[in-house]
C-alpha cells in the first residue's frame, strides 16, 4: 500500500516541474516591464530602477531566472506581491481556509443530495421521478454558475430576504478575531450567541451555486452506477436470498456501486476549488479565488504566478489523495496496475 | 461464383445492415430530448447567421430616449424594444441574436481547433517514437492539472483580454481531452488485425494514421467534440463575464451579464435574459451530444 502511494506520488513530480514552467513562461510573456508597474507613473531615477531590477533578479540570464525560481519554490518562498507588499505565500493561506471552507460544503452540500436522488432513480428506473430528475441534472451542469448566482441573489437575497447578499459573516453585529481562518469554527469559538447560525445563513447561496454542478454530476453517476451493480449477481443472491429491498439496496447495491462516484466525488473537491473562482467573485467572498482575479485588476504578476502554483499544487495534490483512496476502497485497480 | 454470392446477397435485403446514416438517424430521433436539443439549437444557429436580417436593431446602438425599458410583457414595455434595452439604451433582443454568433463562433472554433490539433498529436503519440509519446502526454497531463478556469485566467491575463485570446485560452484548456482521447482510441485499434494487414501490404505510416486508423476512431471523438462546444461557451461566458474575454462593446452574453450586475435590483430582467440565453443553448448542446453518444457509441457512458 505504501509502495502504491509512493509510486503515485513520485509520478506527480515531473508534473510539478512542469507546472513550475509553465507559470514561469507565462510570466515571462506578459508583455511591459514588472518593475514598471512598481515604479508608477511618476517615475523614478535610473540607479533606483536598476536596483528594482536587480533585487528582482530581472537583470540575470533567463536560465538563471528560472533555476532561482524554482530554488526559491522550493524553499517556500512564493515571490512578494507588488501591491501590498506581503509574501504571496502569506497572503494566499491567510484566504484560502475561505475558499476551503466554501468549497467543502459545496461538496457535502452535492452528495448529501446528489447520492440519494441518484441512488432513488435508478431503483425507479423509466419513473415519472427519474425522468424529472434526469432532466433537471442536465440543466444542471449546463448552468453557467455565474448567473445562477446572481439569479438567486436577486430571488433570494433581495426580494424574498431570505439569506444575505455577500460576505461571510455580518460584520456590523459580530466582530472577532480569526483563529482558524474558518468562520464556522472561529464563530463558535467567539463565544457570540448567533454567530454560527449567522454564518451559515451566508453560507447557503454560495454554496448552493458552486454545489450546482458537482450535484448534477454526482446524482447521474450515481444513477449510472448503480443501474450496473442492480444487474449483477451477488444483488440478485441478495434478493433471492429474501434480504429485505432496503438492505438490498442500502447495504449490497449502493456501497459497490459508490466506487466510482468516489472518483468524481474528489475529482470534484479539486475542480471546485478553481470554480470557487466565479462563486467568490460574486459574493464578494474573501477567499483565493476572488484574490486571484484582484491581483490581475491589480497587475499584480507575483500574486497572480504564485496563486495559479499553489492552487494548481493543492488541486494536484487532492487528485492524488483521491487516486490513492480509490485503490484502498477497490483492490480491484491496486492489484490490477 | 462471385456473381452468384452477390445475387444471394440481393435476394435478401431483410437481412442487410440500413447505411450508416440511415442506422445513426434511426437511433437518434428515439431519444425525444436530443431532437429538441437539436432543434433549439437549429433555430439559435440561423438567428445567429441571419442576425443581421433578424435583429430589429443594431447591437451597438443607444436609444438614449429609451434607456433601461422593460420587455414587452411587463408594464412599461413596447414592441419597439420587445426584450427591453440595457443600461446604455441598447436593445437587448439584437445584442442577445448578435451575441448567439459570438457564441456559436467561439464555441465552434475551438471545437475545431481542438479537434484539428488533437487529431494531429493524438495520432502523433500513438504511433511515433516513445520519446514523442512522452512528452505529448506529458505536456497534455500538465494543462490537465491545471483547474480549467485557472487556466484560461492564467493565459488571458498574459495574452490580455480579447474575443481572439478567449478562443486561444479555452482551446488550451480543452485540447489536452482531445489529444488523449485520440490517443487512446488510437493505441486500441493498433493492436487490432485490420492494421497489422495495412502494415503488411505496406501502407504509408500518413496513410495507415489518417485513412486506416482514424475512421475507427471518429465515434467518441464526435461525441467529445459536441459536447466541447457547449464546454466552450460555457467557459468563455464565465471569462467575459470576469471581464477577462470579449470587450465591450461586444455583444458577448458573458459580457452582458457583467454589464447587468449594477441593475440587480432595479432591472432584473436586463440580468436575466443573457443567461437565459447561455443556458438554453448549453442546454440544447448538451442534451444533443447525450443523442450523438448513445446513436453513436453505446458502449461510451457520460457520467
């Protein structure tokens, strides 16, 4: 099991060079002078702007460039932002407990929903039930998420007052400290009455919207899933052997048939991460995501370089763990390869 | 003999397979919803073609006399301005038409970039050397670790936002599917009987890629590049909608959204009819390639 881990893990390093690259390059092309950016509009003298450069490393070979780069990756070190002046690193663990938070419960959010509904359907294969639910998961993950935020925003938020329109917790009535980064804990760690009921009121459109899609996904691989496992043999023993159709189907069907959608399952922690981009943006929820889309309005290259590698990193990394996991659950894969 | 075989053959038409048009229509008009996909998505294609015959006005001009008018159903509205205007006094009915071809454009042009290019390296990988294998996955697994939005973000904010840097950076993003699934489709049928007879009678390496070998593997390409299209416009709207793809004046519905955010309150039909727009093409896109898939590809199953 470990020998499977490590031979997994070692296969991602070739790709984090990579990625190292990629963002390297990437920088690299944009097209005016970094230190520019820095200097304003005002100017400075050409001794100062030769001293940026150097303190950049801008007047160094490209080779050279690149080797220091990925040497101070390596050391933890993510660049400084240009704007304010923080380590990148800092500033992206400093918000990036918001977007875990919001990204998770989106994803409890889809298979507390998605796994039943699916599960429901293809035990009602044909039904009236499961032909509506097909066709609503179709909507489904054609929604553009960005509208169907704003849409419930303006239906829930501003009509019927049923849920804030922004944030993550009201600011006027609770103030404290962060201590973890994540509003649920520190709200009850505060000490404040209502606190954690405020924040999960703001909770519940953003993570409706980013849920959106993974739900969709998730319920229809569940159907599809569990559609296969219903014909198999040892499901048919089952009933044969008069097991009552709830242990059938709870017990025999829906745990093998959960395999694959474990997959998506994680597949979709990773990608909603990046999808918390729009999510954020759009109520104004202090996480990466809407940092990363800031540092572009703000020019901010080393915010922008070192956020794209971490985030891109992180969702490697849990694709990795999700691989991992899969063999545990499905020998059938470990010993196969 | 073989004149008698062929007549044996004739006398027996029950038994011959339909053509393989004939075959894949049989199968796709049974599913109900990807023939209404298909048609939704014939009439979004001809207004988007016929846009500027269609659309009662330009896209680009503001009725200042006639600023933020509801549609035609609600009080306040007219027929001059059936769908209403925006902010600026434009009407949203001809931006909406005229954004259906920025759309469809961009969905297709990268639907068909991706499927050039994917062709070309798909093949490349399954039958070059190792060494070019190698790097072609490797280079597709990287812009695969990549979140998508990422890195389209990535890619626009150093090209600059642009409707052209927009096609530029969903490619990237959707090509490595297409590269792999030519790929892998390919590497299966190398292994079969049919290649190794090219081979033998010594076809051309061009010839066995692209005239043996491709053909077997258009099914699930087809299906992949339907559906790319509605992938395409979807992330192209979440672009233009950060403000990172097509610029104003533009009449793109990503764009337009962005544009309607300020009226969320007052207005909320300026914010709803756009990605109303999005979602009934994605929709009818989505719901014809589910067609496409099962009258093609029974084996294939979408998530």
């Amino acid at each position: 099991m470990v020998l499977y881990f490590l031979k997994r893990a070692a296969l991602t390093i070739p790709t984090f060079f990579a990625l190292m690259f990629l963002t390297f390059a990437a920088i690299r092309l944009v097209p005016g002078d970094p230190v520019e950016v820095r200097v304003g509009e005002r100017g400075i003298s050409p001794e100062r702007l030769a001293q940026f450069r150097h303190e950049l490393g801008l007047d160094q070979p490209v080779w050279k460039q690149f080797f220091d780069y990925v040497w101070a990756l390596l050391h933890g070190d993510f660049g400084t932002s240009v704007v304010t002046n923080e380590k990148v690193l800092t500033e992206f663990f400093t918000l990036f407990p918001a977007t875990v938070e919001l990204s998770l419960s989106a994803i409890l959010f889809a298979v507390m929903i998605g796994v039943p509904a699916g599960a429901i359907a293809a035990v009602k294969r044909g039904s009236w039930y499961d032909q509506t639910l097909m066709s609503i998961s179709v909507v489904g993950f054609s929604m553009p998420i960005f509208w169907w935020g704003l849409l419930l925003i303006m239906l829930v938020a501003e009509r019927l007052h049923l849920t804030p329109v922004s944030g993550r917790i009201d600011l006027i009535k609770f103030y404290f400290e962060p201590v973890t980064g994540f509003m649920l804990i520190d709200s009850v760690l505060s000490g404040q009455k209502g606190a954690l009921l405020d924040a999960l009121h703001h909770l519940v459109l953003p993570v409706i919207v980013l849920g959106t899609v993974p739900l969709a996904t998730i319920a229809r691989m569940t159907r599809s899933s569990m559609l296969e496992v219903l014909g198999e043999d040892y499901v048919r023993t089952a009933r044969a052997k008069g097991l009552s159709p709830f242990r059938v189907i709870g017990l025999h069907a829906l745990r093998n048939a959960l395999i694959p959608v474990v997959t998506v399952i994680g597949l979709s922690v990773g990608s909603s991460m990046a999808g918390a981009v729009l999510t954020e943006t759009i109520f104004s929820w202090p996480g990466v995501g809407k940092w990363l889309i800031e540092a572009i309005g703000r020019r901010d290259y080393p915010a922008l370089q070192g956020g794209v590698m971490l985030i891109s990193a992180i969702v490697i990394s849990v694709n990795l763990l999700v691989d991992v996991i899969y063999g545990v659950i499905n020998p059938r894969i470990r010993h196969g390869r | 003999m073989a004149d008698s075989y062929t007549v044996a053959a004739a006398d027996r038409p029950v038994i011959a397979a339909p053509a393989p048009f004939r075959a894949f229509w049989l199968s796709f008009k049974e599913n109900k919803g990807a023939v209404a996909g298909m048609a939704i998505l014939a009439i979004i294609a001809l207004m988007a073609l016929g846009a500027d015959i269609i659309a009662p006005h330009s896209p680009l001009e503001q009725f200042r006399d006639a600023v933020r008018q509801p549609p035609f159903w609600v009080t306040g509205g007219n027929w001059r301005f059936p769908l209403g205007t925006d902010g600026l006094g434009r009407d949203t009915l001809s931006r909406l038409i005229y954004g259906a071809r920025v759309s469809l454009f961009i969905g297709i042009s990268v639907m068909g970039v991706s499927f050039v290019l994917g062709v070309v390296l798909g093949l490349l990988a399954a039958f070059s050397r190792p060494w070019v294998d190698v790097l072609i996955t490797r280079a597709m697994d990287l812009l695969m670790a990549v979140p998508g939005l990422v890195l389209a973000i990535l890619i626009v904010a150093v090209l600059g936002p642009s409707l052209a840097n927009t096609i530029i950076a969903v490619t990237i993003v959707f090509l490595p599917r297409y590269v792999r699934l030519v790929r892998a489709s390919a590497m299966a049928e190398l292994s079969k009987e049919y290649v190794t007879a090219a081979r033998v009678i010594g076809v051309s390496q061009f010839r066995l890629m692209f005239a043996t070998v491709l053909p077997n593997c258009l099914a699930p390409l087809i299906v992949q590049s339907a559906l790319g299209v509605s992938e395409a416009i979807l992330e192209a709207a979440a672009l233009g909608f950060l403000g990172l793809g097509a610029q104003p004046p533009v009449s793109e519905w990503g764009t337009m959204l962005a544009d309607a955010r300020e009226f969320i309150r007052s207005d909320p039909w300026i914010l709803t009819l756009p990605g109303l727009a999005i979602l009934v093409t994605v929709v009818s896109i989505n719901l014809m390639g589910d067609g496409l898939r099962d009258a093609l590809d029974p084996k294939m199953q979408r998530s």
